[in-house]
C-alpha cells in the first residue's frame, strides 16, 4: 500500500465495504427467493390439497344427505330437486379430488379416496336410489330404508373419517413447514442486520486504523523532520522517500530540502571569500527555503488538523487553505476522498432510515393482521358455539320425534283393539236383536194362546148358558179363564210394544256402533299414516344431527387453525419490533459522523422518497375487518408490502 495514492487507498476503504454489502444483500435475496418458493409451494401443494379434501367430504355429506331426501320423499318435485343435489355434489366430489391429486399427483390415498367415494354415490347406492324413486308406499320407504342403511350408509362415515384424517395429517404437515420458513425467515432476518452493522463497524474500524497506519502516521513523523531541518538539525534522517504517494513525494522534497541545507552549509564554509554576493544568493535561497518550508509546514499541519477530525467522525472536514502549487494535489485528493466518503455514510443513513421506515409498516401491518386474526378466532369460536347449540336442539328435536312415534304406535295398537271391541259390541248387539225376534215370536204365540182360550171360554159360557143351573159354576169358571185370557192378550200387547221399542232402539244401537268401528277404522288408517311420517321425520332428523356433527368438527378444526395463525402473526409482529428496534441501533452508530450540508440534504431527499414509498402503503392499509379473511401467501412477501393478500378461500373453506 506504500505505492497507491491516498485516492486509490480510501476507494480500497470504501470497495471492500461497497463488496461485502453488496455480498449481504445477494445472500438475503437469495435466501429470501428460495424461502417464497418453497413457501409458495406449501400454498400449492399441501394447503390446497387440504382445502379441496374437507369441501370434497363436505360434497360426500351432501351426496349422503340427497340419497336419503330421494327415499324418504314423496313429493316428486322434491324428489327431482334431491336428484339434482345428488348429481352437483358428485361432479363437486370427482372435481374436487382431482384437485387434491393434482396438488399432491404422488399421493395413492387420494387416488382410493376418489374412486372409493365415486362407487358410494355413482353405483353402491344405486339400487337404494332406484328404489327411492319407484317408491309408492310405506312399505316401499320401509324397504328402500332399509336397503340405504344395509348397503350404502355404512360406507359414508368410513371414508369420511379417513378422508378427515388424512386431511389433519396434511394440515400438521402444513403446520411443521410453515414452522420451519418462518424460523429461517428469523434467522436471515437478524443475520443479515447483524452482519450489516458488524460490517459498518469493521469498515470503520479498518479506516481508522488504515487513516492512522497510512496517513496520519507517515505524515507527523514527516512534520517532526521538517520541523528538525527548519530549526537548522540537519542529522535527522528523512523517512518515507521510497513511497510513490503524495507523502512520498513530500518526504522527497523534504529531501531536497535536506540536501540543499547541507548543500548550503558546505557552500557556506567554501565560500567565506565571496560573503558578499554568495551571502546575498544564500539569502535568497534561504528565503525560499523557508518559504518551500512554509508551505510544506502549512500542508502538513492542515492535512494533520483534517485527519484528526476525519479519525474522530467529522465528515465535514474541509482543507480550505490553499497549498503551495506541489501540494494542491494532496489537498484536492484530501477533499475529494472525505466528499465521497461523506456521500457513502449518508447513503447509508438513509438506507438505514428507509430500513426503520420499512420496518415499521411491517410492524404496523403485522399488529393489523394479528388484530383481524383475532378477530377471525372469535367469530370461529362463535360459530362453534352457536353450532353446538344447534346440534343439540336437533338430537333433542331427533329424541322427541322417536318419543311421539311411539306414542303413535301405542295409539295406533289402542286404536286396532277399540274395532275388536266394537266389532264384539256389534255382534252382540246382532244377538240382542234376534233374542228380541224370538221373544217377540214367543210373544205372538201366546197372544195367539191367549185369543183361542177367550173363544174357548166364549163357547164354555155359551154351553153353560145352555146348561141352565147346572152350567153356573162352569159359567163362572168359563168367565175367569176369559178375563184371565183377556188380561194375558193384553199383557202380550204390552210386551210386545216394548219388545217393538226395544227393538227399535238396538236396531239404532246397532248402527251407532257400525258406524263407531267405521270410524275406528279411518282412524286406524290415518295413525298408520301419520306413524309413516314420523318415522320418516326421525330417520331425517338422526342424518341432520350426524352432519350437524361433522360440521361442528370441522369448525373446531378451523378455529384451532386460526388459532395457530394467531400465534404466527404475533411472532412475526415481535420479529418486526425487534427489526425496527436493531434499525434504531444501527441508525445511532451512523449519526456518530458529521456530515456536510450537501450529504444532509441527499439524506433528507432519500428520507422524503421513503416517506412517499410508504405513505400508499399505509392508505392501502385496510381497516380491521369483521369476517374472516384469506391468509397472505407467503411470509417473505408479507414482510415486504404489508396487508396486500386478504380474500383467500378460508371462508369457503
């Protein structure tokens, strides 16, 4: 380095600086890079397959749940709509397995998935379905039910829970990976600011002792020797003079200097004969001499004063006195060096500047995200709740309808034995009436009876009137057995009217009950009918609450991922605030340098571009939102340009 300009020196300084920055800066793009790809392709991959599986087992639900609405409906507008959901949650089921194979081709269990679950829908319920639609009766429902739960509803929930777990798998796998880029993410981070100020620090460091080993050393020892030979020493011995800098070039000069005093003195002591005109010349070159002396004391003490204030941090230092015509050059090069000295130290305050600038937007956008993410969290807990409440009400509505068709069945069997009671009644009633018939017949004879034994006791009294004396008492007797006749006619009379009444009265008892087990009958009917639809109503409600409960699940699932999504946003929001507080410390070891008013003001012009760099982000800062909204894609990206990426598909999800 004895051979280099003081110019070429400081561009040294500086080179080594400008290369290990730009080294830093290489490295943390290309981590950076490669940390966004492999972040982008979690997105792609394990996060998409994720989402495409639970709404594929959503659309399986829903295909399940249409099966069944084609059995057990019997409205056939109805019916066509179930079939309509049948066929849109199949295509929704095969697309969204192909999505999942496509984020994850490698994967077999998807491949089984897709085909296990397109047999389900497409050919193990088939027959359940064909029944559904030829169904006519309640024999039929019965029948196509029984088919549903015997060969297609078992296979519903072995898929769904294997699709569910292999999803939670992923999701983990998601979880780790995320884990792990956001740690690298954190390490880059701190070892890229720390390697800038340990390399600001170094680069400082270096100068100095490159200004003090290569300057301002060689230079004092070269101001003691001119000070030696301006007191007249001549012994002392002039260093530096085989460098082919400017200090070498002044130590050249202080030589000549030091041959022409020697030179002097032996021309003083030759020249004692010729004191008047030779002590004139010496004069004279003496005076120039001393003014060569002068000048070089002048340049050697302002360039000792500059470096001083240089070694100290004041980058304002300026050697505004003119040198002597040999010297401007080392003052000129002085200046320029310390200028663009100065320029670099206050690209790097602003850079530093525009560094805390940055980071705080991202610590600004971090606490706005974690505030919607915990916001998010909230509504998902809601939701879970409010899911939970609805899953209970439907098992207790589920309960009840088993309850009330019971009741029905119990009222339906009390129902049935009312017709054999009326039907006994009835028959009974038949038997009262020919009972009746006979006694009316029994009643006829003795009426009969009775009109023959009044002729027969007409024609004794005759006889005894015939008789004369002889026939009184055959006559009385003959008139008792007639008023005795007479009275039984008139008692079967009697009888037979209220044999008549009576008759009357169970013909019309008879018909009441007739039309009493009639009406048992339509009631019997109409409670099958209605035992029908409860039973219908409770198979519906048992497969309400089993995908109530598949969706309180999933709930749960995504409220512990948003949970986890918290968490992550808060330590991003930390790694922010420690960034912008190591931005603070690097921009206090920078405002230890003076700088001039020219480097100040590409400062504050840099500061104002920053400034207008960050004021669009901030008013595209969206306010914290109430819904949940879609995670940003990748953690690199999100550092960078803060709440950029908030509608993904976690709310379809």
């Amino acid at each position: 380095m004895r051979n280099i300009s003081i110019n070429a020196k400081m561009l040294v300084i500086l080179g080594g600086f400008a290369t290990f920055a730009l080294g830093t800066a290489i490295y943390s793009n290309t981590n950076m890079r490669s940390i966004d790809a492999r972040y982008t392709e979690l997105l792609s991959h394990e996060t998409a397959a994720n989402v495409a599986l639970a709404k594929a087992n959503r659309a399986l639900q829903l295909g399940r749940a249409s099966i069944a609405d084609i059995i057990m409906l019997s409205d056939p507008a109805a019916v066509e709509r179930a079939e309509n959901e049948l066929k849109r949650s199949t295509g929704d089921f095969d697309r969204l397995m192909g999505d999942a194979k496509a984020a994850l081709p490698d994967v077999v269990q998807l491949q089984e998935f897709a085909t296990q679950g397109a047999a389900l829908l497409k050919s193990t319920c088939a027959r359940a379905v064909d029944m559904g639609r030829a169904t006519k009766s309640a024999a039929d429902v019965v029948a196509a039910t029984n088919v549903f739960a015997a060969e297609c509803q078992p296979g519903f929930p072995v898929l769904s829970d294997r699709i569910r777990v292999y999803a939670n798998e992923l999701l983990a796998l998601s979880n780790s990976k995320s884990d792990g880029l956001t740690s690298d993410v954190h390490f880059i981070t701190a070892s890229t600011l720390f390697g800038m100020i340990g390399a600001t620090l170094l680069v400082l460091i270096g100068a100095y002792f490159a200004v003090r080993t290569w300057l301002v050393r060689p230079i004092n020892a070269l101001r003691d020797t001119m000070a030696a030979l301006a007191t007249g020493d001549y012994s002392v011995d002039v260093r530096e003079t085989d460098r082919r800098d400017e200090i070498g070039k002044m130590a050249a000069t202080v030589e000549v200097f030091k041959r022409n005093g020697l030179e002097g003195i032996a021309l003083q002591k030759q020249a004692e004969d010729m004191r008047g005109e030779a002590e004139r010349k010496r004069i004279a070159d003496q005076e120039r001499t001393d003014r060569e002396a002068q000048d070089l004391r002048v340049a050697a003490e302002a360039l000792a004063r500059s470096l001083q204030r240089l070694a100290a941090g004041d980058l304002t230092c300026r050697i505004e006195t003119r040198f002597a015509e040999v010297y401007e050059g080392l003052r000129t090069n002085f200046n320029a060096t310390v200028e663009q000295l100065s320029r670099t130290v206050g690209a790097v305050n602003a850079a530093v500047l525009s560094m805390e600038g940055g980071t705080r937007e991202i610590a600004a956008g971090a606490d706005d995200l974690s505030k919607r993410t915990e916001q998010q969290a909230a509504s998902l807990e809601e939701t879970a709740a409010a899911m939970e409440q609805i899953t209970s009400n439907v098992t207790h509505s589920s309960k009840l309808t088993g309850e009330a068709r019971t009741v029905a069945e119990q009222a339906s069997g009390s129902a049935t034995n009312s017709v054999r009671v009326v039907a006994e009644a009835e028959s009974a009633m038949q038997r009262i009436e020919e009972s009746s018939q006979q006694i009316a017949n029994i009643i006829g004879v003795i009426d009969e009876i009775a009109f023959q034994t009044n002729l027969l006791a007409l024609n004794a009294g005759v006889e005894a009137a015939r008789a004369g004396d002889a026939g009184k008492g055959f006559a009385v007797v003959a008139q008792e057995v007639r008023e005795l006749a007479q009275r039984s006619a008139s008692a079967a009379k009697e009888i037979r009217g209220l044999i008549q009444t009576s008759t009357g009265e169970v013909d019309n008892g008879v018909k009441l009950v007739r039309d009493t087990g009639v009406a048992l009958k339509h009631i019997v009917e109409h409670i099958a009918h209605i035992n029908k639809h409860m039973q219908t109503i409770a198979t519906s409600a048992q497969e309400q609450a089993t995908g109530l409960s598949q969706v309180n699940v999933a709930v749960n699932q995504m409220d512990q991922a948003t949970q986890q999504n918290a968490a992550m946003v808060e330590e991003t929001t930390a790694a922010a605030a420690s960034l912008a507080s190591e931005a603070a410390r690097l921009k206090e070891l920078v405002s230890q340098f003076v700088l001039d008013g020219a480097a100040n003001g590409s400062v504050s012009a840099l500061r104002q571009v920053a400034d207008a760099m960050a004021a669009p982000a901030a008013i595209r800062r969206p306010a914290p939102l109430t819904q949940p909204s879609r995670p940003s894609r990748a953690p690199a990206r999100a550092s960078v340009a803060t709440a950029t990426a908030a509608d993904n598909d976690w709310q379809e999800f």
